[in-house]
C-alpha cells in the first residue's frame, strides 16, 4: 500500500468514528446532558424576611412629635409638691411690726435704727430711708450721729444717711460733718471736709481748730 492509500484509509476511519459519537451523544436525554452542579433555589419570602432592616434615617431638623396631655400630666405629677408659706421672715415682720406701730414718728425712728444691725443687705437702705424720714432733728445727735460718724456703717447705710445729713439745719450738719472729716479712715471724710468748705465759704484743710471756730461763728450768727 503507498503512502497517499495509508493516508486516506486513516482519514475514512477518523469519520467513521466520528460519526458515531455524533450519534451517541444525540441520542441522550436532555437531563444527562446538564451538569451535575447543585444550584440553590431563590429565597422563600419566608427567608427573605429574616433579614434585619435597615436602621431608621433620623433628621435632625424634624422636631420630635409632642408629648399627649395625658403624658404632660404624669410627669407632672412625678414632680414633687413644695408646700408654699405665706409666713414673713423675722426681720420682715419686726419692720412690718415698727411700721405699723402707733407710736409716734421719732419712737419708731429710733426702733427702725436699732434694727438696722439685724436686716440682710438688701433691706439696708429702705428702712434707712424710711428711719431718716421719721427722725427729728433733735433726735439726732443721740440716734443717728453714732452710726453715720463710724466709719465701719455699712455703705448702703451711709450712703442714705450722708444724703439725709445735708437736709438737716446747720446745728446739726455742721458739727456732723466736722465729725466725719476728721476721721481719714471713714468713707465720707473726703466728702464732708468739701461739704463744709461750701457751707462755710473758707478751707481749714486739717487744722480742725480753725473747722471749730468757723462752725462756732456760723452758729452764733444771726
């Protein structure tokens, strides 16, 4: 046998078999044909469902809905109860009391300067007011000279008390400020040596004697 008959002898039998797995392979069923792979069924909704949700997306420029009537009221009644007194306290009833004492207006002076010492800041220059008011001009060396003359007076107090002062006749500002002036440790001194150097129309600066003798000549004038 030559060459090209060897050749062509194998490429016959190549077709023939070629032929026949063509016809084997077609005449298997469709479900031998499908791979083996298991391939998992979609998700039931069942299985769907057991997925957790997604968080809330929370803006903050949406105010928060308001609480019922009925919830106001509970946290209200949560609240504890303060029991509110009408009562005064002491120092406001022993003021009440002076003022609406029926003694006369120089008694209840003297009563309301006495009670100064007692009251809270707050009530210092009102009931300093009210006790000036009341105080007669011979009343003041024995009640009220002491107080404005320490320089230690609270300053609410003086404050009041100096202004008062300058309304009183000369017989009593006069020797007052001298009083105050000479005391470099007092709040006013400064005040009433300048005070005195207008009423008087002349300025010792610190020989009291010649204060003394100007206030003596003024007093003694017509």
């Amino acid at each position: 046998m030559t060459t090209r008959a060897a050749i062509l002898t194998g490429a016959a039998v190549l077709a023939v078999g070629a032929a026949s797995v063509w016809l084997w392979l077609g005449s298997r069923p469709e479900d031998q044909l499908t791979p083996s792979v298991a391939i998992p069924p979609p998700p039931t909704s069942t299985e769907t469902s057991a997925v957790p949700p997604a968080p809330p997306i929370i803006d903050p420029s949406i105010p928060e809905p308001a609480s019922s009537p009925a919830q106001a009221e509970e946290i209200v009644s949560l609240a504890p109860h303060l029991p509110l007194s009408g009562e005064m306290l002491p120092w406001e009833a022993a003021v009440k009391h002076i003022l609406d004492s029926p003694s006369g207006p120089g008694v209840r002076a003297q009563a309301l300067f006495g009670l100064l010492p007692r009251l809270p800041e707050e009530a210092l220059a009102t009931t300093t007011e009210q006790a000036t008011t009341w105080l007669r001009d011979r009343d003041y060396a024995a009640t009220a000279a002491p107080l404005i003359e320490n320089p230690t007076t609270h300053g609410a107090i003086l404050s009041v008390m100096f202004s008062d002062l300058m309304e009183r006749p000369d017989p009593v500002t006069l020797p007052t400020l001298l009083a105050i002036a000479r005391q470099p440790s007092h709040p006013f001194a400064a005040a009433a040596r300048d005070n005195l150097s207008l009423l008087l129309g002349s300025n010792h600066g610190a020989d009291w004697a010649a204060w003394e003798s100007s206030i003596r000549q003024r007093l003694a004038g017509p």
